[in-house]
C-alpha cells in the first residue's frame, strides 16, 4: 500500500458548543455576490504573493498550500444546509489528496531520509 503519514497535528471542533457560533449557520447580506462563496473556499499559504495567485485562479497545488477552507459557507449551490457542508468537506479533500498525489512521496521520503543515523 502507500505510505502514510501520521498528521503531526489537529484538532477536532464541537461547533454546538462554541461560544461564539453556538450551532449557526452562515449568514449572507444582501448584496452579497456568487463570487464571495467561492472567495471564502479559497485556500490560504500565509504567503501574499501566493495568496494572490491563488485568488486570481492560480495552482493550489503549490507546496507551501497547507490551509483549506470548508463548510456550508463556502458551497454556493448549498449553502446554509448540512449537505452543503458535507459536499465542501469533499471538496477539499478531494484538493488534499491532489497534493499528496503531487508531493506526498517526496515528504515521505524526506522523513525518512532525516531519521536515518549517520
């Protein structure tokens, strides 16, 4: 099989019981664009120029790729619906997988380069 890669983090949410969100769903004002659906999906670098790149249609296949947004918020034709969260989480899964596709075997192997003693 393929190798895998323990995450060396994460964190599971209990949205219910955030004290800030309480459970909620999205809220879009009126006047808001079918643009800003797809603005609050795209993935983030932490590196501007990048970021920019990306906004404009660029690669998110890049390395430095590592924040991927999902939720009901972000599925334009199901937005405010659990559904519509369930199918954005698929979608960035699906662009993860792409990455790991394109860079998985050379983290991999980097590790294990790393752990070698001389």
């Amino acid at each position: 099989g393929e190798a895998f890669v323990e995450p060396l983090d994460y964190k599971v949410t209990r949205w219910t019981k955030e004290p800030y969100s309480c459970g909620s769903y999205s809220y879009v004002p009126v006047g808001a664009r079918k643009s800003d659906y797809d603005a609050m999906a795209l993935p983030v670098s932490g590196d501007e120029a990048l970021d920019r790149k990306i906004a404009r249609g660029g690669n998110v296949l890049d390395a430095s790729v590592r924040l991927y947004f999902a939720g009901e918020a972000t599925h334009i034709q199901d937005s405010y619906t659990v559904h519509g969260a369930y199918m954005s989480g698929k979608r960035e899964a699906k662009k993860i997988m792409a990455y790991w596709r394109e860079f998985g075997r050379n983290i991999v192997q980097n590790r294990k380069n790393s752990n070698k003693v001389a």
